[in-house]
C-alpha cells in the first residue's frame, strides 16, 4: 500500500540555502546542470557498485547512463539517470533535511565577500539546490533499484519553505529531475546550449550524458551522447591534452579554475595501479573551512568501478589539497565492502601518492617558481603539518618550506632552508629562527639585535602552525634549528668576557629589579641578544613561546604558569634611570614597565591591561 501524500516544511537550515539561491545568487547560473549531471553521475557509480555483490540490481538494464531533455512548450528540462535511485526515506534525508556541517559551512561562505555566487554551490555538497537558481519549481521522480514499481516516490517544491511528498508507481529503477523554469531563463531550453554546457562541465564524467537527436529544430525520441563518456585516467597520456587535463580535474573538484599541475602515472608489476593527481591553484573550500576533520580524499577506483569518493586511506593528512584518481587493479575490502582493509598493498599505494606528489611539489619549486610561489600561499601552512606526521618524508618536506628572512626586505616568504645554509657564514653550526604571531612582530624582536649586529641571518617564522611545526623540526641537513629567544646566544671569547664584565658590574640594578618584580619573573639577568632595546624576554630550550600559549589559552586550553627571564640591557638609559631612581613607586612602575614592554614584544598577554595604562601614565606625567 502506498504511503499517503503530505507537505512538509523543510529543515531551517535547508530553508536558508533555498532563499539565498532564489533571492540571492546570480553568477554562474548554467552551474545547475554540472551538479545535477554530477549527482546522476554518482547515482549510477553507486549501482553500479552496489551491482558487484546483487547482479539482479541491474534487472537486465545494464548500460548507466544519463539523459538530458527539454520541453520548450512546457518549459522544462529534466536530467534522468537510471543508477540507484532513492527511496522515500532517502528522498526526505538527501533533499528534505540534510542537516549537514557542509551545508552550515556554505550558509556562512554566502554571508561574505562570495555573497552572490554560484560557484560556491557544489564546493559544499548542496548542489541539488542550484536547481532554484533558474527554476521556480522542481520535480523529482524517482525509485531504488530493486524496490517494486509502487514504492516509487514524487517529491516536489517551489523553494519557499515546503515540499510535497508522495508515493507514485514508477516503472523503471533511478531519478528524474524536471526542473520548471522561471520566466527569464529562456537560453537554456535550446538544445544546442544544453549540449554546450554538457561538453563544458561534465565531459569526462565516465556514463554517457544523452540529449534527445533534434530534427527541424525540434528534439525526437532518439537519443545520442553528448560527452566523451570514458575514464580519461585509462587512456594513454600522449592522447590527453592539457586541456582535457584540466576540464577533468574542474568535472571531479568543482572548480572554476585551472589545476596548477598535475602527475600521471600507471605502475605495472604484482600490483598494478593509475594514479593521476592534482594541485589546485587556490585551497578548496572543504579545506578552508572543513579542515582537517572534513576533508576530501581521492576517488577511488577498482578496475575502473567506482568505490569511494573520500579515500583518506591513499593519502595522509598533510596532502588533503591534492585532487585526484586512484584506479587499483585489485584491493581488498572488508565485509560491507565500503571500507579499505589496512594492508601492504594500500600501504605500496599510499606511498607511490605521497612520492609522486611530493615529486610533483619539487618539480614545480625546480622548474616553476612562480607556479610554487602560487602553491606554497596557498598551501604551505598545509604541507607543515607533514613535519609532525610524516617523519620518513621530514627532509623532503621541509625542503619545500618557505620563510621570510632578514635578509629580506618583505614579509614574502622565499627563503629556503637551503638557500639558508648557503648564506651561512663561516664557524655558524646553527640555522636561526625566530617565531611570533605577526611578520612585523617577528622582523621588530629586540631578541635579533645581536644576530643582525653580527650578521647572522635569522628566519621570520610568522604564522600560527610555526611555533608547533618547529618542535618536530630540530635538524636539518644536519644543522640544529635554534630559537633566538632561546637558550645562550653564541659568543666568542672576547664576548663572553665582555658580557661576564657587564653582568658583574650590574649585579646591584639586577638585584634591585628582581626585588622590585618580586613572582612576576624567575630570574632577572643581563643579556647578550640586547644591543639598542633596554629588555625582552628570553625562554629555556623547551619553554612554549607567549605567542603560542596566549592563542592555546584563548582557545581554551590550560597552560601551566611560568615566569619569565627578563633580559635587561644595563647601557640603556631607561636601565640607568631605574638604577639612579630613589623613589621606590617610581622605580616599581618603571621595573614593571620594562617587564611589560618585553612581554608585548614577545606576543604574551598582560595580566592586568589597565594597570598597565595607569603605570604609563603616571611616567609620563612625572
């Protein structure tokens, strides 16, 4: 018995993307026919999938394919498949609700800057919705593979708040989509535009895409196909063009724009495999705002069935960027036959991904440094987090590494590791590094006086992954990384007398300031990183830089209490006035000025912001 008809609201947050698309975009439009194509593309890898274990699927219907048609008169286009069609239970998750973090994530991307703008739609797993971008109303039909002909299902809605739901008998197994268009969308009822938009988007999508054959301008019964309907990552790659390349990658990563380079390769042996791998030219979406937790992996293939669409087993976390294919000629799946079984085959896979991708980033950095300047702003912070994960590849990775430098003019990140040790003077054992949450934080440190006095290179490390990144990172080339805020400055002799001389002769002011800031700091000392400032902080070998602990407090966490070395430079003639000052109010607040100005420098937060401000302005006044 057929389930009855009703009218449902749709889920709040669905109801937000309806409005936005009706009211809100209009760039792009024709994107609606590449995100319905490409979800009947994944309703036929689907079946076909489902197919390998249950042949009677099928039920003699074996050739998927997808078919777009327009009815000029009626004003309509519909996009059919025969893949897996839907159930009524799936229609209401997949359409009616979809409660999705996706679907939070693209709500927010349309509130900025990428208000009105279509291209946004598919990056976020709400491509069905483009639909009301150029349709006033939409009609689904549809029934699962393998249900009877009476638990097909209707749905239908205007895209204002509610849909209608209903059971209907539906001969054949998959979904129809009729999209009933509004009343100014007139140029996409012409065939020749459809098949246009159809060679445009969705070329390489591996299931014929048919229009209807027209005869004296008007469409017949025939079908013929439009695209190229074949796994472009089979043929061999003297008959692929570049642009067969890149209409490819745009078809599998819903971008707009070209790929940056890309790798193709087949590997023959006992375990045959194709990989063809991407780098996009900007960061995907997903990445920006799903991160880590919600990544895209690769799509997976088994001679040629479609298997998965997020493969996170091919790749490791760091390379989440990287678009692509994997077609294996065998890999074992576990018992619901979704899930890679962990094995040294995927593991041989999982390598030959990350060695080839890998390979790639070197060849571009090598040959084209524009194209790797391109890539590493957009996914450099990325490929750092490699340093931690990935300890066989560490070299390689940081090899690949970018950072400004004092021997820069700019905060452009361009200095090399090995450009680095090239410029490193004669006797210097170490690479030089300073972090802080802000290039002019790091270029401005009164900890690299010394270093630039002296001549030493020291590399501005600026952006928030840095100061975590650099504690797996402690060689290189068999040069230890060292932190200027960190440790003992390298002296000579000469210097190390000089500064025995200066600590000695200061030991009275140093005294007089650590009574004067009593817990606030742990030891009080003269500093050898000092040469125009009157102070800053320095840090032992494993403490966690201000910086870093004040954003892990803001997002937070708990950080252990620590008192800091404070660094004076006695020559300073804000030291001299402390030193001279009887009055022991003034000489606190000055005391605990120069503590303060050492924490702001160093990117910690002050305890007590507006004890600071009074103490400011009681020195000012006198």
């Amino acid at each position: 018995m057929n389930a009855p008809a009703e009218t449902r609201k749709f889920e709040a947050e669905v109801a937000q993307v309806l409005h936005l698309v009706t009211h809100s975009l209009y760039s792009h439009k024709e994107i609606f026919l590449r995100e319905l194509i490409s979800n009947a593309s994944d309703a036929c890898d689907k079946l076909r999938f489902e197919s390998i274990a249950h042949p009677e699927l099928l039920a003699g219907d074996g050739e998927l394919h997808i078919d777009v048609s327009w009815d000029e008169a009626a004003r309509t286009i519909t996009v059919r498949d025969n893949g897996i069609g839907m159930s009524r239970d799936e229609v209401v998750a997949n359409i009616g609700t979809i409660a999705s973090s996706g679907t939070r994530r693209f709500l927010e991307a349309m509130s900025g800057e990428q208000k009105a703008d279509a291209r946004l739609i598919g990056q976020f797993g709400v491509g069905f919705y483009s639909a009301f971008v150029v349709a006033d109303r939409v009609t689904v039909i549809t029934r699962r593979a393998g249900a009877p002909e009476s638990e097909g299902v209707k749905w239908e809605s205007d895209g204002k708040g509610e849909y209608s739901l209903e059971s209907v008998d539906v001969p054949q197994r998959g979904t129809a989509v009729t999209l009933h268009l509004k009343a100014d969308e007139d140029e996409f009822l012409k065939g020749w535009q459809l098949k246009s938009l159809i060679r445009k988007y969705s070329d390489h999508v591996a299931f014929p895409i048919r229009t209807p054959v027209e005869k004296d301008g008007k469409p017949t019964d025939e079908f013929e196909t439009v695209n190229a309907a074949s796994a472009l990552w089979t043929k061999p790659k003297a008959g692929i063009s570049d642009e067969d390349y890149q209409g490819f990658y745009k078809s599998l990563g819903h971008d707009f724009n070209d790929a940056l380079t890309w790798t193709h390769n087949r590997v023959e042996g006992s375990q045959s495999f194709t990989t063809l791998l991407y780098l996009p030219s900007q960061p995907p979406f997903d990445l920006m705002m799903g991160g880590r937790d919600e990544r895209k992996g690769l799509k997976l293939y088994i001679k040629r069935v479609f298997i998965m669409d997020a493969a996170e087993e091919l790749l490791p976390n760091y390379l989440r960027f990287v678009r692509g294919v994997v077609d294996a000629d065998d890999l074992p799946l576990n018992v619901s036959r979704e899930i890679l079984q962990q094995n040294r085959q995927l593991d041989r896979i999982k390598g030959a991904c990350v060695k080839r991708v890998l390979d790639l980033i070197e060849k571009l950095a090598r040959e084209e440094p524009e194209k790797f300047a391109t890539f590493h702003k957009a996914f450099g912070n990325t490929l750092k987090e490699g340093i931690a994960e990935d300890t066989a590849n560490r070299e390689r990775i940081a090899r690949l590494l970018r950072f400004a430098s004092t021997k820069g003019e700019s905060a452009a990140q361009n200095v090399s590791l090995d450009d680095y040790i090239g410029r490193m003077a004669v006797g210097q054992d170490a690479i030089w590094y300073i972090t802080a949450d802000s290039y002019a934080a790091a270029a401005g440190s009164p900890q690299l006086e010394a270093f630039k006095a002296k001549g030493i290179e020291v590399l501005l490390m600026s952006d928030r992954i840095d100061e975590w990144m650099i504690g797996y990172l402690s060689e290189y080339e068999g040069k230890k990384l060292k932190s200027v805020a960190k440790g003992d400055v390298p002296l000579d002799e000469a210097d190390k007398q000089k500064q025995e001389e200066a600590a000695r002769a200061a030991e009275p002011l140093l005294k007089k300031l650590k009574e004067l800031l009593g817990d606030r700091v742990g030891e009080v000392k003269v500093s050898a990183r000092l040469t125009d400032s009157p102070s800053c902080l320095a840090l032992s070998d494993y403490e966690m830089a201000p910086h870093l602990a004040r954003l892990l407090r803001e997002a937070g966490q708990a950080m252990p209490e620590s008192k800091p070395t404070l660094e004076i430079n006695p020559a300073h003639a804000l030291l001299k006035r402390v030193e001279a000052e009887a009055d022991e109010t003034r000489a606190r607040d000055l005391a605990t000025l120069l503590l303060e100005q050492a924490e702001i420098a160093a990117g910690a937060q002050l305890p007590d912001p507006a004890a600071f401000v009074q103490r400011m302005n009681r020195v000012l006044l006198g």
